[in-house]
C-alpha cells in the first residue's frame, strides 16, 4: 500500500475578500506565502489600534498584477458559451473546447 502525499502551494495569490486574518493566520502557520491585498477599512483599524494592531501584511504588486491578468484572460474564455457552461462530458472534448476558445482569442485582432 502506498501512501499518496499531497502537495503544498509555494505561493498563493487571492483578492480582498480572502484578507481576513484568520486566512493569513492559517497560511503563515503552514509556511505558505501569500499575495492578498488589504482592504481600505481593515488598513484603517489596524493603524488605529497603534502597536497593537501587528504589522503591515506584505503584497507583491508585480505578483498581483500577474494573477489579475490571469482571471481577466479567463474571463475572457467564458465569453464562449460552451466553456462557461461545460455542456461536455468527456474531458477531452472539454479541453478542445477551451483550446479552440484561446485560438480565437490569439487571432482576434
């Protein structure tokens, strides 16, 4: 019998609305960084609170910006009806699907 390992991330990337601390407390426990920009408010009362409110999260800004141009370009893959809706049912239909859809969004001037 063979035991299966499961894989750590060594990087995530998320939006504001995973900024909680709770979400940054369970990824810096399991030494996993993280990218996740802090809302206005929770910025607000973290300065309010002076010493006790803890430091600055850290945000790679290049690393952000990355991630935003992944989800705009996956948006932009849903345009097409049939790889929003997933009407496939074998996997590699599916794929052909979204390659198709990236082949038209490569040639679109």
């Amino acid at each position: 019998m063979t035991c299966q390992r499961t894989t750590r991330p060594g990087h995530v990337s998320g939006d504001k609305a995973y900024s909680s601390r709770r979400n940054r407390r369970y990824l810096r426990r399991r030494r996993i960084k993280h990218t996740i920009p802090e809302p206005k408010d929770q910025r607000a009362n973290r300065r309010r609170r002076g010493s006790t409110g803890g430091r600055p999260a850290g945000f790679g800004r290049d690393r952000y910006r990355r991630r935003n141009k992944a989800e705009r370009t996956i948006n932009r893959l849903k345009n097409s009806r049939a790889v929003a809706t997933r009407y496939d049912k074998r996997a590699y239909v599916f794929y052909g699907t979204v390659t198709a859809a990236a082949v038209r969004l490569w040639l679109r001037p």
